[in-house]
C-alpha cells in the first residue's frame, strides 16, 4: 500500500531529525568547552607573564619547567576531544539514502497499480479509496522531503552543503535510473511486440496450412466424383 510505505518514511524523517540534533548539540558542547578551556588557559598564561619576573626576581634564575609528562598532557586534550562529525554524517546520509528508496518504491508501486488499471480488470477495487491513497501517500511524501531539507539547511548549522551534495547526486542518479527504465520499458516493449509478430506468423503459416489441406481434400473428392461419373 502507498501510504505504508509513507508511514515508514515518516519514521526515517524522525530518525534524520534525531541526527542532526545530535550533531548540532555536539558540536555545540564542543565549542563550549573549548572556549572555557582557551579563556581559562589565557588568563593563567596572563598572570604567569605578570608575576614571572617578580617570582624570578627573589627566587634567582629557575630550573626549566619539566614538560608535562605524557599521561598529563593526553588528560588536558581530553578536555575538548573532537566531536566525530563523519559517523554522525554517515548515519544521517544512510537514512536520507532509505527516504529516497522509499520514494522510489512508491513511485514504482504507483506505476504498477497504474499499469494494472489499464489492463486488469478488477471488480472489488474502490477506486475512491485507490485514488485516496496515491494522493496521500504522494502529498506525505513531498512534505516529508521539505521538512528535510528545513532540518538540515535552516536548523542545523554545517548540514546544508551536505544536504546540498546529497540531493544534487540524488537527482543526478534519479536521472540516470529513469534513462535505464525508460529503456528497459522499450526493450520490453520491443520484445513484445515481437513475440506477437511470431504469433502472427505463426496463425499466418498454420491457417495456409489448414487451408491448403481442406484445397487438397476437396480436389481429392472432386477427382473421385468425376471418375465415378466416368465410370458410370
């Protein structure tokens, strides 16, 4: 049915939303720490530069300051690890790519039904219902591709060039699968259209041969009349 396949593509949609509030909190959370880290580290770099050459003043000419060890440093880095943007990416790339076979699976279901239509008639179909169910399962769709690209490209900062690249390889491919269908539909058609020209032929050559045969037998019976006149 066209509207299953929109009720799944609503939870895709949820699934992308859910991403991208990930990603911007991350990378919010990121910077946030950061910059407490930087501005805590400048005002201790500011004091020390204040009071160094008082310190060194009564103290005399220090020892050089042991580098941290390593343990040490790789413990202040952890203060402002990286957020990793490229799983995040993926995971909301692969949902995208699940809404855009969604879309294709209705668009094929569409034009089965539709192909059924012209040439299988069936007397329990209603169609106000069939006819329902393209138009909702389409609208849901389209406003399921706009509310895409608003989550990726109005609210959330760093995803439109994504979203951008994405839905241009999209059309891209979407334009190329339709070259391929619209050439297989030709091949298919051209082969069909065959095959009822051998049958054609084929009715051509039996119905020659059922009409030479009855030629035939009525020669035959046409000579055994007139010899048996001959012979009477």
């Amino acid at each position: 049915m066209p509207l299953t396949i929109a009720l799944a593509a609503v939870a895709l949609v949820k699934n992308i939303r859910e991403g991208c509030e990930l990603y911007k909190q991350a990378k919010e959370s990121f910077v946030e720490i950061k910059e407490t880290y930087d501005q805590a580290a400048g005002i201790a770099q500011e004091v020390h530069g204040f009071l160094g050459p008082i310190i060194a003043f009564f103290k005399g000419k220090s020892k050089p300051a042991k580098p941290p060890p390593v343990a040490a440093r790789s413990k202040n880095k952890s203060k402002y690890v990286a957020v990793d943007e490229t799983k995040i990416k993926a995971d909301i790339v692969k949902h995208i790519s699940e809404f855009f076979t969604l879309q294709e699976k209705l668009a094929a279901k569409i034009r089965l039904e539709e192909e059924q239509s012209k040439t299988v008639y069936d007397p329990d179909q209603n169609h106000n219902i069939a006819a329902m169910n393209r138009v909702l399962a389409l609208q849901q769709m389209s406003e399921l591709e706009v509310e895409i690209r608003e989550i990726m490209v109005y609210q959330t900062p760093g995803m439109g060039a994504l979203y951008s690249e994405v839905f241009k390889m999209r059309e891209v491919i979407a334009e190329e699968q339709e070259k391929a269908r619209l050439k297989q539909e030709a091949t298919k058609r051209q082969e069909a259209w065959q095959l009822r020209q051998e049958e054609r032929n084929l009715q051509a050559k039996l119905a020659a041969v059922v009409v030479t045969t009855l030629f035939l037998l009525y020669l035959w019976l046409w000579l055994l009349l007139i010899n048996r006149w001959g012979k009477t």
